[in-house]
C-alpha cells in the first residue's frame, strides 16, 4: 500500500546511482520526517522491496512523462520530493503537481523547478557530499551523511568458507581492469583459501566466464541485483572497476577495493566504511573521462599489477 503524504525518492536508471540513494535513505530514516516511498526504474527499486529502507517502493510502467509522474504524486498527497537524477521529469513533474518540498540538482534546468537546489557537476568533493549539501539546504538538522550498511534482504546459497567476490565488468571499456588481470587475482585468492564469486550482468557473462573458469564460482547474470547485493554483503571483500557493483558493494558494508584510471575516485569513490581506491601514479593522460582508452597498453589500468592489488585488499582488511 502506498502511503499518503510521503517522502518520494525518484531512483536513477544506473545501478552505481542508485546505490549512493542507499546512504540517502538511511539519512531519512534517522530524520524520522515521515513515510518514505522509493520509486523509479523496476531493476534498480527492485533493490528495497525488502530492505526495510523504504515504506513502500513504486516501480515504473515504461518510461513515465512528467504529467504521468505528477498525477501518481498528486494521487498520493506527496509531502516532498527528492530528486537526484540529473533530469528535468522528476522535477518538472514534483512542480506539477504542486509537492510542496522538491529537493534536486541544477542539473538539466531541474533547478528551477525545486524549493531547494544546487549544482551537481560543478560542485566539489565526493559525489554523495555533493547530494548532502542540497538536503541540508531543506533539513538544516540534518545529521551526518551515514553509510548505507545496506542489507537487501534476499536470503542466497553462499559458500560455508570465506569468499571474496570480483565484478570485472564495466560500462566504459577504458574504466575496465584487464580481464587476464582478474584472472590472476582469483587464482591467487584461491591459493590463499578463498572461494570466489565473480559478479555481473548479463551484458558482462563472458567476461565473468573468462574470469571465473572452473576455479570459481560464476554468477555473471544469474543474479537479480538484491541478490547479487546478498553475496556482496556476505563477502570477506570484493574488487571491481569504478562500476555500479563496486558502488553497491561499498553500501554493503563489504571492504570495497575499486580501480580507477579513466575517471576521477575524488569524486566517484565508492561510499562506504571500509573502502579504498586504486589508480597507477604517473599515468599523465589520467583521468581522461574518455569511453575508450586512445593510448597503447591502456597504461593507467593494464599498469596496476595483480600483485598491487591483493596487496592494497590485505592492507584495506587490516585498517
């Protein structure tokens, strides 16, 4: 049942989005301001329908106009809407329909359309301070940002011995460790004792196939995404590209060790207790914040060996 006079979350499309809303949620919640309703594409709020994050979550049929989404706020007496997403719909529609509290970013001429707002890409340090900044313009009170500690509630068939879990996709190739890289690393966790499990979507079962072999255990998409959060949160720790499974293992309160070369970790570092970031020094074409890598050898990610990487896991498990 959907609540009346909720506080409405509009989930993004991306699953790395998406995850850094799980601290948001967590913030509200210690606001105890009211009900909460999280509502956007079906694959990422498919994520709460059990973690007790949310009072009711509302997916999308297709792709919504903003005159369809205000009609779904005014039917519900939205208290306030809070929109991240860097588009004009979910703005435009809280305007429509006359929500008296809508809280967003600059983004996409969304401004204009919120009681509260702020610039997103041209504001600095990391992204979930970013997002922090506009609420406290709403909440004065607020509390600090917490971590997610995100628990998605699905209930999987994990290992009995401790395992680590590795998520070698990447939308952007130039954001990708290389494959045989990974593959070196779960042969070596392996060797230490360690069951592995690599992690990806469907569009990335290959690259999990190549990885996993037969020395591990493949889940590249056999999981739904509150499932693959399941195995995240089980995990002794995980390590992955600067992807939306690295952001949402680090709001598992899973020690996070993700990679960066083509894009920028002070401001896209995952969010979480235990996290830590990587990138090869002296790179001088890094971050370049291009899709694909123009240089030969891809020297900001092929640089940083198998070797540097357990080593900076083991030093992020002992801190």
């Amino acid at each position: 049942m959907i609540p009346d006079h909720a506080i409405w979350v509009r989930f993004p499309r991306m699953v790395g989005d998406a995850a850094m809303q799980l601290p948001v949620l967590r913030l509200l919640r210690q606001l105890e301001r009211g009900p909460i309703v999280v509502w956007g594409p079906p694959t990422t709020t498919s994520l709460l329908a059990n973690s007790g994050l949310a009072d009711a979550v509302v997916p999308d049929e297709g792709r919504p106009s903003p005159w369809r989404m205000a009609a779904i706020l005014r039917r519900h007496r939205a208290a306030a809407s809070i929109h991240f997403p860097k588009s004009l719909r979910p703005a435009l529609a809280a305007w429509l329909a006359r929500v008296p509290l809508r809280i967003g970013v600059d983004e996409s001429l969304a401004g204009r359309f919120n009681t509260h707002s702020g610039p997103f890409w041209k504001a600095k340090g990391p992204f979930l301070l970013r997002y922090y900044s506009v609420l406290k313009k709403a909440f004065p009170d607020l509390p600090p940002m917490p971590f997610a500690d995100f628990d998605s509630g699905i209930a999987v068939a994990m290992p009995s011995e401790p395992f680590i879990c590795l998520m070698p996709g990447s939308l952007w190739p130039s954001k990708a460790w290389p494959t045989a890289h990974y593959r070196a690393l779960l042969l070596k966790a392996r060797a230490e004792g360690f069951q592995v499990a690599v992690l990806g979507s469907p569009d990335e079962a290959a690259v999990c196939d190549a990885v996993a072999g037969v020395e591990g255990i493949n889940l590249g998409g056999q999981t739904s995404l509150a499932e693959a959060a399941a195995w995240l949160r089980g995990a002794y720790f995980a390590v992955g590209n600067d992807s939306g499974l690295s952001h949402l293992a680090a709001a598992c309160s899973t020690p996070t060790l993700a990679l960066y070369g083509a894009t920028d970790a002070s401001g896209s570092a995952p969010w979480g207790a235990r996290t830590a970031t990587l990138m090869r020094p002296g790179v001088p074409c890094a971050p370049c914040f291009k899709q694909h890598c123009f240089v030969e050898g891809h020297p900001c990610l092929a640089g940083i060996s198998m070797e540097e990487v357990w080593a900076a896991a083991m030093k992020l498990l002992s801190s």
